[in-house]
C-alpha cells in the first residue's frame, strides 16, 4: 500500500507536467503552423522568405491596432471578470469620430507636415477621449446595475450594448463601407529592409502603439489609481474595506480600455483609410482572442496576443483569403480556451483545480 | 373579491380562453386570401417560435449561454439545400434520387427528400453537431461557454458562405457560397399532396403549427421529466447537482443537442418555404434574434417564448418594415427632414430590448413559473401547473 | 498509526491512504488516512482552513486528490466523477446550504434520486408506462423524504429560496438520504441552528443510523454536538491529522488543544 501511493504519486505529478508542456508547446507550434508553412512554400517558390516578410509586417500592424484593443478586454475582464462585448465598438465609434475630425480640422492629403502633426495628434486625443467616455457611459447604464446579478446577465446586456453601438454607426455614416482620406500615404513605401517593403502606414501603427502601452503599463503599475484596480482586480471585497472605492476604480478600467479602443480608431482610420460600422465586430472578437491568448487581465500577454493574432491575420489575408480570416482565428480562439484557457502566459483563475 | 378576479381564479375560464385562442390561431389563414403578408409574417413567427424554443432548452433550462444559435438555422437550411434541390445534380448519372417527392420533382437530377425526411435528417445532423459544439465547453465557465459557441457559429456561418470553393465528395461543393441555392423543393406531404407557396401559403402555415404543436409537446414532456430537472439543477447550482447523481457531461451534451434538433427542425421547414438559400443569412445576429426572443419572453418559460418569438418576428417582418417604414410613418419623417430607416436599425431595436429586459425585468415578460409563484400552499397532483399558475395571479 | 488500509479496506465503509490535496503551491490537505466502519457517527473537527471541506470535496469526487487513494466499500473511489460516487452510495450536505432555489421542496428531493433514476431522454419525451410510474414513484418518495426530516407538509410545493433557514437545511438532507445513501455526509448541519434545534438533529442523526442502517461523517464546529453524537473523531489542523479517536481521548488531547478547543473552548463557530 506504501508502495502503491509511491508509483501514483509522481506519476500524477508528471501527467500534470506533461499536459502543461504539451499544451504551451503545442499551441506555440500551432501558432507556428501558418508562417512555417507559408515560409517554406516561399523559400521554394522564390527562393527567399521576402513575401512572408511583408506578411508578417502586415500582421506586426494589425497586432499593434488588436493590441490596443485587446488592453481593453483585458483590464476589464481583470477586474470585473466581464467580456465587454460592446468594447469592438467603442473602437469602432472612435475611428468613426477620427475620420469625421479630418473634416473638422481642415486635413486633407494636402496639408503640410506640420499641420498634419498637430491636427492628428489633436485628433488623437480627441477620439481616445470620445472612445474612453463611450466606454464609461456603457459601463454606468448597462453594466453597474446588474453588478451582483447573475454573470451571464451583463454579458448579455453588453452584446445587446454591442449592437446598439453598430446602429450608432449605421445611422452615423450609413451601412455601407466609406473610404476616408489616406491622409499620411499609408500605402507609401518608406524603407525596405532585407526585401521587405516598410510603409508609412507600418511605422505609424506601431510608432503610436508602443508608448501608448509602456504609459499604461507604467500608470497601472505606479501610479495609486493603478494600484487601486490591481488590488480591486484581487479582491473587490478587500479592496473596498481597504476604502478603495471600486465603483470609480472600475469606472476607470473602462476610462482606460475605452483610451486605447480611441487610438486604435484613429490608428485604423489612417491605416485602413476606410470605415465601417461593422469593423469593430471582428476586430474585437480578434482582440478578445488576443487577450485571451496572451493570459486574460495580462497586459503584457494582451500585446503579445495581438501581435501574435495580427500576424495570423495578416498571412490569412494575404495567403488563403480575407474571406477565410474570421474562421481562422475562430478556431484558434476555440482551441486556446479549450486546452489552455488561462493563455500563453497567464496563471491558472483564483479558483484552482 | 371583483367578478373579474373570480372569473380569473376559474380554472374553466382559462380552458375556454385557450380554447378560443386556439380556434382563433388554426383558423384565422381562412379569413384572409391565399397569399397573404400576415399569414406570410405569421409562418416565419411559427418558425422561429421552435427556434427559440430550442435554444430555451440550452440557455433558459440548463443555464448554458449559446451565442451561436445560427450553426443550427445553418445546417437546418442547407440539408435542404442539399437533399431538396438539384445541388448534387450529377448523382446516379444525373437522374437524381428522389423519395417521396412529387412526380414533378421526380424527374429533376439531384438529391429530393421528403419533408419528414429532411426533418430527420436535420435533427440527427444537428443534435450531432450540437454535441460536437458543445463538447469543447464543457469544463469551461458560462462566459467562456458564450465565446466558444459563438465562434463556432460563426466558423460554420464562414464555411458555408466559402462553401463553394470546399470540395466534398468528389468534385461536390459543399455550398453555393454566396449564391443562392435554389430552387428548393416545396414540401410534398402524403395526403396533403404538394404545397405551392407561390398560389397559396395557408399549408405551409398549418404544416408550421403543427410542427410547433409537437415541439411544444416534446418541450413539455422535457421540462417536466428526470432531464429536465437535472437542467434546471444544472443552471442552478453544478456543484449541488453534481453532488446529487446528476452526470454534468451527458446532461450538457443532451441540452446541445435537443436544442440544436429544434434549430435543425425549424430550418428544414424553412428551406421549403424560403424556396432559396443563401449562406449570407447565416449572421451572428441571427443568433442574437433568437437569444432575444428568449430573453424577451422569460428564460426557462416556456410560454414566455412562445410570446417573444411570436412578438419579435411581429417586429422583424412586419412592425419595421410594414409600419414603421410603411408610407404614413415614412411620410412624417420625411416632412420632419429625417432621412432614416427603420430597416437599418433592427438590430439596434433588439439590442436595446435585450438591456432594457437584463436591467428592469430580467425574468422576462411571462417568467417561468418557478420565478413566478412567490407563494403557494400545498402541492396538488402531478399536472399542478396550470392551478398553480391561476392561484399565483389570483 | 490507527489505521491499517490494507485490512482497513475490508472492514471499512470508507477508507482514504495518505489523502493529499495541493493547489499549485498551497497543500491543503496533506497524508490523510482515516477510516469509517459502517453504521457509525464519525466527525472531523479542527479550526478554520483546517482543510475540512476540501476533504470532503475529495470523497465526493468534486476534487482529484493530488496524492492518494479512497476507498468507498472496498472499491477504489480516487478521482472518481461525483454523480457516480453517489450512485454508489455517498450523499452529501454543504456546509453553506445549496438547494435549488427555483425548484419546489419536493423537486430538490427528486433531483437527488437522479441516479436512481432511468428515464432517459426518449423516456422523457414518449413518458412510456414505466417512466410514468418511475416520475410518480419518485414523487411519492421525495415527499415521504419531506416528511421524515420533519417539513410541514405546507411547505413541500414552496420554493427552496422561500423556505426559512431550518427548513433548507432539512430539505438539503432530504434531497441527500433520497440518493439512498450508506454514508451521508454532513458539512457543518448545525451551523446557524439555536442549541434546541442542534440537539434535534443530534437526535434524528442517531434515529438515521437506527433505521436506515446510515453511516454519518459530519464536520462540525459546535463541541456539544460532536462529543454527543460521535463515536470517532478525527482532527484536521493545517490539512493534516494531529489527532484520531473516542470523544474522551480527543478532549484529552494536548494537540487538540492547542490547536483548536484552547482557542475556541465551547464557542460556537459563526
């Protein structure tokens, strides 16, 4: 009997081990699977690996746009544990307001340098501002009353919100597709580094992204606002014994998501040149595929993850068809919250076991 | 106590109103003409009311948010798609195979079935497709449970709608893609002989309701049986009943796949009655018109579903289009300078329906009788419902 | 050692060998062996966090055991699904009552005779003679359940949620004894209860025992009802066993107290 619980023991330790290693590894190589693919197919077509390149900056651009959105899913999922449906939208919406400012501030492709700086850098916090309030009205109408009801009733609110926005949108700008100015070029070739052609569009993505993601990195970790939600992400119950008032410190997970969701809009204005109500249905549930990937309430995994997505879009597009994309990343997402629901680098959910 | 009351209290009072109801709903294609907007309007109310039916079962029963409800109107239409069209035009030599159908369609090339057939055919495709779906959720949390399905809805929607260029046995493709799939056969019933939707639409409506017949039976005897109560045990509290006997696993899958059968049942109808399909109807907001009648009328409420589904569909094909978009109201806003339709809103209108009810009314308009008795004394015998539901509104 | 599995296993009702529980770094029960001869009242006490409930949750099956084995009739129960560990034999009540609240009294009941059950989905929907006569049978029975843990029979087509906090509880241990149960296990039964209605239930463990041939493991704070009712008693502190056996031993024991009735002598756990 001594004997028997000795062989289980570590056995089980190990089949515990051996899973966790099958199911990193295992989604790392699936993650692989298209550019290795792609890669190889290249390498005997032309020769060199120039088209996957261009694939994979492509897909580094989009990252960085699913990636500001993803930072969204990924504070509020962290502190309320809700999927804010509705927050494709919030994106959605701010692109909309970035394409209707150009006429505001007079830009067109015409305008100088200096002028389009200044016009979209005013643009810019124009539409995170419209994107972050958006965001914090949502959460006060929709979502605080049912704070304590049932999970799945503000999931269901927040699609409901989701659709509401989309007829926003419609009613904005119609139901069709809309061509905006390519105010910047973002089509424009730049540099081209080992065969692969860098846009204006390429470096704007993620010339905006990354210091958008190191401030709110360094604000959540720092600063005592961020504090207050790390702690209210532990522990509402705490948190507010602590006299932490939680109900602004969510307000402001939304404020901050709804930020990034602004600058994403512009980000894809420019870099799209086009818009569309529907545009954030996709790109959200992409990001939320990115956030989960990356370790759901991990800001660092919700970047990861979108670059990681945005890359899978990218040769999606280009290799198998735009048409194909959505189901692509779908059953990625399937497969990740299946065998590995707490992500890439996320840790295992409070309740263990 | 009022003459009203003491008239409500009356048990008889409520068998002659359902009575008459009844009359009224199997009868009233009779006094309008052959083809007509309201019994037209009427049969796609009666459809979806098994839709929504079946999703009742996953959601509203057994607590399991499925936010990808369209798979099962998908796979429900394209068997007709399949088995009741010239789709597969070149099987046996491009003589077809046909069975039961009409001479006519007899000797067309391609698949034709019966209608029971296809109905068959659909619950069997998707009751397995449901299990399938819902095998990947199982150890996951209802929000988790709600993004995986959906994803699955929207994969299948994405395959269909690329169907045409997936190869299935052979050389057949899977689906016309973004063309149409059409003509699909009109049903053809023994007795009743072959319906022609484009002379007189009054079967079809008679076939849809007493499909909705059967179905509710079906949705009764489940509610009110060993499995029924495991779901509501299950969307009450896993753990407790897990604890009591109740096998999480089976009693999931089961949910899957009766409500993914009802889907299946109603598209096959469906197919028939569109006469065409095109995989561009396969939408996430079709899930979420579904998930919104069910909402609207009362999660778990059997009835209550009946009404969203039947009040929805009103909203859908007839509210916005026929009256709020029709001349008068058109005619005031255009005078008001508003250039809008309210077409292009209608997903809105059901978005604010789902806040509005999850904020002030979650239990729905006629919630489920277990919402609804706060009180009542004693237990009568086995068929204590309808007492029970009389003594609370007393 | 107290406990031999080897032989344990042939005599007991129950048997766990070296029963350990970790999540991710925290051992919340560790190298537990006990064992329950049939149609005895055995109870596992200790403080808080003792790791109690988790051992509980691990004869259950709603917890694998990290490390360990369980033995439920000489068969080997380890890391067996819940509603097959019920169909064996082994129902339970949760320490902080879990009805159905939208289920009637009588509908709790008859969910846990699920396993006794076998209609199945087929059954359910054409009701056949034998469904039809299984649903009322099962009926019948979870009312006589009712009526045997002392509901007013007024109370059997309310709502679980409106029935008053006593009334739960017995409706929780009828829907348990309704799985026809060899061993019932309690999660704290008296927690809430004044000492009237604790003494009632010490009572109606021991008329359980007597006529319906029921073995009991409760986990209990209040001391009066654990040294009344036990015939063993198992202590838990830290997630491991400081001490095993009669009630006078264990109010004897220097271990026990310290660990648990120095701190909280005669007090009632809230």
């Amino acid at each position: 009997m001594e004997a028997a619980t000795v062989t289980s023991a570590p056995s089980r330790r190990r089949s515990e081990a051996v899973w966790e290693f099958i199911s990193t590894y295992g989604l790392i190589l699936l993650l692989l699977a298209l550019p290795i693919r792609y890669g190889i197919q290249d390498l005997s077509d032309d020769g060199n690996l120039n088209r996957l390149g261009n694939n994979l900056v492509e897909g580094l651009s989009n990252g960085a746009v699913l990636a500001l959105i993803a930072l969204g899913y990924t504070l509020v999922y962290g502190i309320i544990e809700l999927i804010n449906f509705a927050h494709g939208e919030v994106f959605m919406l701010g692109s909309l307001a970035s394409a209707a400012l150009y006429a505001t501030f007079g830009l067109t492709p015409a305008t100088g340098a200096a002028g389009l700086v200044l016009g979209l850098a005013a643009i810019l916090i124009l539409a995170m501002m419209v994107s972050a309030s958006l965001n914090v009205m949502i959460e006060r109408v929709a979502y605080r009353p049912l704070r304590g009801a049932p999970k799945l009733a503000p999931l269901i609110t927040a699609v409901g919100m989701s659709f509401i926005l989309q007829n926003v949108g419609v009613l904005w700008i119609g139901a069709s597709q809309k061509a905006v100015p390519d105010l910047l070029g973002s089509q424009k070739h730049l540099i081209e580094i080992w065969g692969v052609s860098i846009t204006r569009g390429h470096v704007l993505a993620i010339a905006v992204t990354i210091p958008l993601v190191l401030l709110l990195t360094s604000f959540v970790a720092r600063s005592r606002l961020g504090k207050a939600m790390r702690a209210t992400a532990q522990d509402p119950e705490a948190a507010r014994l602590m006299g932490i008032n939680v109900d602004t410190t969510i307000s402001l997970t939304f404020l901050l998501g709804g930020l990034m969701a602004g600058a994403a809009g512009l980000i894809s204005a420019l870099y799209q040149t086009s818009i569309w109500y529907f545009q954030g249905f996709s790109a959200g549930l992409y990001a939320f595929t990115a956030a989960v990937m990356g370790g759901i309430g991990n800001i660092r995994g919700a970047v990861l993850g979108g670059v990681i997505i945005g890359i899978i879009q990218g040769i999606s597009d280009n290799r198998i068809g735009n048409d194909w994309t959505p189901a692509i990343v779908f059953v990625y997402l399937v497969i990740i919250m299946v065998f590995r629901p707490q992500g890439l680098i996320g840790e295992e959910t409070r309740e263990a076991g | 106590m009022s003459r009203v009351a003491q008239l409500r209290r009356d048990p008889r009072a409520g068998v002659a109103i359902a009575v008459l109801g009844g009359i009224a709903v199997a009868l009233f294609p009779l006094f309008r003409p052959p083809l007509d907007g309201l019994t037209n309007d009427a049969i796609l109310a009666l459809a979806f009311v098994v839709m929504a039916l079946g999703l009742n079962l996953v959601v509203g029963f057994a607590g399991l948010l499925d936010l990808g409800y369209v798979a099962f109107y998908a796979f429900g239409l394209m068997v007709t798609g399949w088995w009741a069209s010239d789709f597969f035009s070149s099987v046996n030599d491009e003589k077809g195979i046909h069975v039961g159908t009409s001479d006519f369609v007899s000797s067309l090339p391609g698949i034709h079935l019966n209608l029971l057939l296809l109905i068959i055919g659909a619950i069997v495709i998707c009751a397995t497709a449901g299990i399938l779906i819902g095998l990947p959720t199982l150890r996951l949390r209802g929000d988790y449970i709600a993004i995986v399905t959906l994803a699955f809805g929207e994969i299948i929607s994405r395959v269909f709608a690329n169907g045409d260029e997936v190869t299935i046995f052979g050389d057949n493709k899977l689906s016309n893609g973004r063309q149409s799939i059409s003509p699909i056969d009109q049903i053809n019933l023994p007795i009743f002989g072959e319906f022609d939707s484009a002379t007189d639409l009054r079967p079809y409506y008679w076939a849809v309701l007493a499909l909705v017949l059967v179905v509710l039976f079906v949705d009764f005897r489940l509610r009110d049986s060993r499995l029924g109560r495991a779901w509501i045990a299950l969307r009450e509290d896993e753990v407790a009943a897990a604890s009591m006997g109740v096998p999480l696993v089976k009693t999931k899958l089961l949910s899957y796949a009766a409500g993914g059968a009802f889907g299946g049942i109603s598209g096959a109808f469906l197919g028939p009655f569109f006469s065409s399909i095109n995989a561009n109807q396969f939408q996430f907001g079709f899930s979420i018109f579904i998930l919104a009648m069910v909402i609207l009328g009362g999660l778990g409420s059997v009835w209550g579903v009946v009404l969203g589904a039947v009040s929805l569909s009103f909203v859908n094909y007839w509210l916005i289009p026929d009256v709020l978009d029709g001349e008068f109201v058109r005619g005031k806003l255009d005078s008001l300078g508003l250039e809008f339709s309210f077409s292009e809103v209608t997903f809105g209108v059901f978005g604010f329906l789902l806040v509005l009810m999850m904020v002030l009314r979650p239990e729905g308009l006629l919630p489920e009788r277990r919402r609804q008795i706060e009180l009542t004394s004693g237990e009568g015998p086995l068929d204590d419902t309808k007492a029970a539901v009389f003594e609370a509104r007393a | 050692m107290s406990v031999e599995s080897g032989n344990g296993s042939v005599d007991s009702l129950l048997a766990t060998e070296h029963v350990t529980k970790a999540f991710g770094g925290l051992v919340a029960v560790e190298d537990v062996s006990f064992h329950v001869k049939p149609r005895s009242i055995v109870s596992i006490i200790g403080p808080n966090g003792a790791g109690k409930t988790t051992f509980f949750n691990m004869l259950t099956g709603l917890y694998k055991p990290t490390l360990g084995r369980i033995l439920f009739g000489g068969t080997d129960v380890t890391g067996t699904r819940p509603d097959i560990i019920t169909s064996l034999g082994v129902a339970r009540t949760f320490q902080n009552i879990r009805l159905f609240s939208s289920m009637t009294a009588t509908e709790n009941v008859m969910v846990g005779q699920h396993a006794r059950m076998k209609a199945g989905l087929f059954g359910s929907i054409l009701r056949p003679p034998s469904v039809r006569k299984e649903e009322i049978a099962v009926r019948d029975k979870a009312r006589e359940m009712l009526a045997y843990v002392g509901l007013a029979e007024n109370h059997f087509g309310q709502l679980a949620s409106n029935l008053s906090y006593g009334d739960q509880r017995r409706v929780e241990i009828a829907r348990a004894l309704a799985s026809d149960p060899a061993l019932l296990l309690l999660d704290e039964p008296t927690a809430g209860m004044n000492p009237q209605e604790s003494a009632r239930l010490t009572e109606f463990m021991e008329q359980l025992r007597e006529e319906r041939a029921l073995t009991i493991l409760l986990i209990e704070h209040d001391m009066k009802v654990v040294m009344g009712v036990s015939e063993r008693i198992t202590v838990l502190d830290h997630g491991t066993k400081i001490a095993e056996g009669q009630p006078e031993e264990i109010r004897a024991d220097d271990r026990v107290i310290e660990a648990y009735l120095g701190k909280r002598e005669g007090g009632q756990q809230g």
